[in-house]
C-alpha cells in the first residue's frame, strides 16, 4: 500500500495582475510508505498546506494523479471518495475542526459513526489517554484550550485507524512535552501499525521523529540534507 502523487500541481487562476494564475505548487511527484514518517517543512504560504489537502483526497490538483495503491482518487466520485477516505485516510487539520456543542469524545467518534461504524472498544479512551486528555471525554469541544482540541483532532484521527495519517501542523499549539509526546504517538503508529505518516510542521523538532524529510519553496519541493 502507498499513497503516490504524480506530477501534481495546483494553480489558481485571476482575472487582473500581471499573471493569470498563482502557482501554489508546481508540479511534483511523492511516494509515502506505510511504516515511515514524512515530514514536510516551510514557511508559510510555501505550499505545504496545498499539497497535503491534495494528497489526502481534498483538494483537486490542476495537473496530475493522486494514486492510493492503484486507486486514483480525483477519478472517483465524490460519494465514492469520501467513502475511501473515511475508511482509509485521516486528516488533522490546522486549524479548529471540533463541534463545539459536542464532546471531546463523541467529537473523536464522529467520523466512524458518520458511516454508521462502532470504534473498537476501548479504542478512543486508549487515545484518550496516550495524549492526555482522558479527563476531558466529557467535556464539550468549546471549553477547550488550543492545544487540547488539537490533541482531540488526533485522537479522532488515530480512532479511524487509517491506513495514511495526514497532519497539518499537529504540534502547533503544543508545549514542549506535549509536542514530544504526540510526535512520540505519530512514529509509534507508523512503526507499529504499519501506516503512513505524513506532518506538515514549522516545528525543527519533527525531524528527530522522520524517516524522510522534505521542505516547500514558493511552491517547490526540496529534500533536505
């Protein structure tokens, strides 16, 4: 199994200016592995965003494929994929995406139960617990700090039990020990379970925890030494 981007790229296109598209990412090509963890680095518009969104089945390319084994993605119909990426990739987006009047539990539940799924038994509390905020199963989604409904978006990541985890800037609002603990959680996935692991990080400390490690330029990318 791996999830396979061949030369995607992705503009936008204006009616005024001096261009008549921005080229957020220019045409690239990635192979992510189950059992490895992908770190892609950069500044801000860079790209990285961008790309995760297209490799995770969200974000149609302008140019390209996005192969999950031999499944391209953006050739399937939306009900179809949304299907395929409920049973088989999971996404931790950067910015809030709990419902505020439910809680952090029925939060991490959510995605399974969309398609009429039960979670393991003991699987969110055992998430729960792994990123340290078993105490707040019962607490509702708007009295969360920043930091505590990104780990909540982990969670319910990890209890989709996904063959890809994607995550856009997981440790963003994390202090340091938290951070090393969720990143300690993403490797131990990829390593134990076999999966695939890709972060989008502004974090210098993800590179510890990678087994590849990419950056975005205006667009580009570039391996790093």
């Amino acid at each position: 199994m791996s999830l396979q981007a061949e030369a995607i790229s992705k503009r936008y296109f204006r009616v005024t200016g001096q261009a008549n598209y921005f080229e957020a990412v220019k045409p690239l090509s990635l192979t992510l592995t189950p059992g490895s963890v992908t770190v892609l680095m950069g500044r801000s518009g860079s790209g990285k965003t961008t790309l995760l969104h297209m490799l995770s089945g969200l974000l149609t390319p302008t140019s390209g494929r996005v192969l999950m084994d031999d499944t391209d993605l953006y050739g399937l119909k939306d009900a179809s994929l949304s299907l395929l990426r409920n049973e088989r990739i999971a996404v931790v987006p950067q910015g809030r995406s709990a419902v505020d009047t439910l809680t952090v539990m029925e939060n991490v539940l959510l995605p399974r139960q969309l398609y009429g799924k039960m979670a393991p038994a003991g699987e969110a509390e055992k998430w729960l617990e792994a990123l340290g905020i078993e105490s707040l199963r019962d607490a509702p989604a708007r009295e969360l700090s920043g930091g505590e409904l990104r780990r909540t978006a982990i969670a319910r990541a990890l209890v989709q039990q996904p063959q890809a985890l994607l995550a856009d800037e997981p440790t963003g609002d994390l202090d340091d020990e938290n951070t090393r603990l969720t990143l300690s959680v993403l490797r131990d996935q990829a390593k134990r379970e076999n999966r695939i692991v890709f972060i989008v990080t502004h974090e210098a400390e993800a590179l510890a925890f990678a087994d590849d490690a990419w950056k975005m330029e205006a667009g580009a990318l570039l391996p790093i030494a």
